[in-house]
C-alpha cells in the first residue's frame, strides 16, 4: 500500500502539470501588472495568507490518527469532529458580520491566536480539552475563508483604489499556491509524524509556527478596516432565507451544494479509517488527495474551454461522486483485503478529481443565481442543511452496526450524491429557461430599438 501511494502520488503531479499546460493553452492571456505599488501590497498580503494556510493544512491528515493515538473509541471521535461541525454552524454564521464590526484586522489576530490554541490542546489527551480545541478549530476555519478574503478587497478598492480587475489575479493566484502549499503540508506532516519522535502529534507542534509568525506579521504590517458597522445582522439573515424560498434556481442550487458537500465531509472523517492500516503514510495519502483537487481544478478549465456550461460540469461532479461512493458501498467492507483497500483509495480520487472541478464551477453558478446584495448570508444558509446532514451523519457511527460496516455510510452518501445529480437536472433546466427569457427579452427590447431608429 506504502509503495502504491508515492508512486501514485508522483504520477498525479506529472498529471497536474500536464493538465495545465492543457488548461492554460484554452486560457486568454493572462493581464501582467507591472505597478511597484500594487505588487508591494500584494506581497505583504501574500506573506500573511500562506503562513495562515500551512498552519491549517498541516493538521487536516492526522487529527483522526491523533485521537486513536490517544486511545479513544471511534463513538468518541465521532463527538470530537461534529463538534467542530457545530462550531462551524453556530459560530461560523456570525465571523462575517463581527468582523465588519470589530475590524478584519483584529479578527485576523485572533485567528491566529485561536489556532495556535487549538495546536495547543492536541498536546493533551484529555478528551474535554481536545473537545474545546475541536470547538475552537471550527470557529478558525471559517475565519480563515472569509476575513482575509473581506481584509484584502477593502484594502485593494477603498484603500489603495486599485482596479477592481486586478483583485481577480490575486485570487488565482493564492487559488494556485493554497493548492500547492496543501501538497507539501501533507508531505511535511507525514515526514514529521514518522521522523521527530512524537508520532501524530508531531505535525500540530509544527503548525504552531507559521500560526506566531502569522500573527506577528498581522500586528505589525495590516491596518485596520471595517465592513457595514450599521447593518442589522438578524434582518439581513431572514432576508437571505426568504430569497431562498422565493427564487426557484437560488433554491436548486443550494440543495446541490448541500448534498454535494455533506458527501464530501462525511468524506473527510471516514478516509483515514478506511484507509489506514497501521503503516500508511497519511500525509501522502492527503497529498494525493490534494493535487487530485488541482487536476480537477485543470479539467474544469479544458472542459469549460471545449464548449461544456458550468451547470453541465456540475452534474458530471456529481455522477462522478455517486461512482465513487459506489465502490465504496462494497470495498469498505468488514476484512477489506489490501485490494479492497487500494480500490477504495483510488476512488477517493475520483471523488477529489470531483471535488476539484466542482468549486469553480458552483462558484461560478453562485454569482449568477445569488444576489449580491445577500449573498454572503445567503451562503451561509445553504452550509446550515449540510452540517446538519452531516453530523447526523456521523452521529449514525454510534450504532454499532454502522460503526463495524461503514458500507452503510457509503450507501448514504450515494444517496444523497444520486439526489443531488436529480436535483442539478432540474436546476441546469430552470437555468436554462431563465437565460432563455432574458435573452429573448434583450432581443426584443433591440427590436423594438431598431424599429423606432427605421421610423
């Protein structure tokens, strides 16, 4: 299994490299910014942004490895992750909106300050404190994939008053380096885990310093800035429910995302003990998994340059995902031989292929459906059926025939990947007839433009 990793692991990088170059032929040719001004503040934010990154990624492989090292029951670490889950629900909703209150800057800092905290607590055994370091874990993540994203444009567009064109090369570019900073976390965690003496525990303590340095950076480089300190916070929330319930395409669209990323948390709990033998490197596993997200990542670009809509790739997410899940249905099986487990493996590549091509497309589908205006909240809302699925979820782990036979998990995530595909059906069709009848509009309102220039 050891050796069908790396070799797996070198075969999809020459994949990845090959599919960009692939991908980047289709592309325009991308804007080169040469104002010393603008690359000057690009690098300071760039400096902060992969020290946040690696303090996160460096954790992802080894938190379920740590919490068996430390003897507990899978019913047990079943608790510590959906705590995390509820963390990010309860608290995750209102990071946005206290941040526009209290300042980005001081929420960056405090990020920092909670995920060292949360590295901190993986140095106990005892389970309450990994509880709360759980807790705290949930509320950094969603910190970390907002405030510096809402530091960085004020920054760019009220501050320095720079093109609103050039925020987008910023963010393909820290879309490429998340990537690649992902892959080599998971290379360093690994070779750490095996190397310094602490097993899984060794990885957490390496995190906590690019989190410091991090933090230091943010004290003395950022200044402040504030979002919408008037707004009212409960308003604007019911008002972001009610545009769900009123827009046929908002809600199509937000019940795929839901289904589609419920499959990929439940995904991120049962990797490692299916996977896991005793000897697997995980770190490389998680590696694997990640230039898996840029290959998909590449084909999502060839695909949208061949003529595919992103509604069309959507749906092939998903197909994808219930093929994945599929397998899993028999290779996860109670005794699973090392084939069984190696198939598996490989279809969780599929699914991270998947993965990969779905987040620029439902990003894309994001911005045409969802007003602006309530988007942040209306996002928000369509993360509250997906946790909520997939804690039960993983609560369902209590039962003990769930727990010997994750079989059963598997069948449900097909499930809800095969509701999914339905449901993507029925949006790609609202989509449709909705663009239909703006353009037959558009066309009208130009004839009749044209009649009145011929009168």
């Amino acid at each position: 299994m050891e050796m069908i990793i790396y070799v797996t692991l070198l075969v999809l990088t020459l994949v990845v490299f090959g599919t960009r170059r692939v991908a980047n032929k289709g592309n325009e040719k991308m804007i080169s910014i040469s104002n010393i001004s603008f690359k000057s503040f690009q690098r300071s934010f760039f400096l902060v942004y992969f020290l946040a990154l690696p303090g996160a990624w460096l954790q992802g492989p080894y938190v379920y490895k740590l919490f068996t090292f430390y003897g507990f029951k899978e019913s047990q670490i079943v608790i510590l992750y959906v705590a995390a889950f509820a963390s990010s629900i309860v608290f995750g909703t209102f990071t946005g909106p206290l941040a526009d209150k209290w300042g980005r800057r001081k929420l960056a800092i405090s990020f920092t300050a909670i995920y060292t905290f949360c590295c901190l607590t993986k140095l106990s055994s005892n389970f309450w404190w990994l509880f709360a370091g759980q807790v705290l874990c949930g509320i950094a993540t969603s910190m970390l994939f907002t405030i510096f994203e809402s530091w960085y444009v004020h920054e760019h567009s009220e501050r320095h008053g720079f093109p609103s064109e050039w925020i987008g090369i910023t963010f393909s570019i820290t879309t490429f380096w998340n990537g690649m900073i992902a892959i080599f976390a998971g290379i360093i965690s690994n070779v750490t885990a095996e190397t310094l003496g602490f097993g899984p525990v060794a990885p957490f303590v390496v995190a906590l310093l690019p989190l410091v340095v991090c933090g230091v950076l943010v004290v003395n480089t950022w200044e402040e800035n504030y979002g919408d300190r008037k707004s009212n916070f409960s308003g604007s929330c019911w008002e972001g429910l009610k545009i769900i319930f009123s827009d046929e395409q908002v809600l199509l669209l937000g019940s795929v995302q839901s289904l589609l990323e419920s499959c990929m948390y439940i995904f991120v709990f049962l990797w490692t003990p299916v996977l896991d033998t005793g000897t697997t490197p995980l770190g490389m596993v998680f590696s694997c998994f990640m230039v898996c997200i840029m290959v998909g990542s590449a084909l999502f670009s060839i695909m949208a340059n061949r003529g595919y809509t992103e509604a069309q790739i959507l749906k092939n997410c998903l197909i994808m995902i219930s093929v994945s899940m599929a397998i899993c249905c028999y290779t996860a099986r109670p005794g699973a031989t090392n084939i069984d487990t190696v198939i598996s493996f490989l279809a969780f590549l599929v699914l991270e292929v998947a993965i990969g091509m779905y987040f620029p497309a439902i990003s894309y589908l994001r911005s045409q459906v969802i007003p602006e205006s309530h988007r942040a909240n209306v996002m928000n809302w369509f993360r509250v059926p997906m946790n909520v699925i997939t804690c039960g979820a993983l609560l369902c782990l209590h039962v003990e025939t769930i727990s010997n036979d994750k079989r059963i998990v598997f069948g449900a995530c097909l499930v809800l990947s095969l509701l999914g595909t339905f449901l993507c059906n029925r949006f790609i069709l609202a989509f449709r007839d909705e663009n239909a009848s703006k353009k037959g509009g558009i066309d009208i309102e130009n004839d009749v433009k044209s009649g009145k220039k011929l009168q």
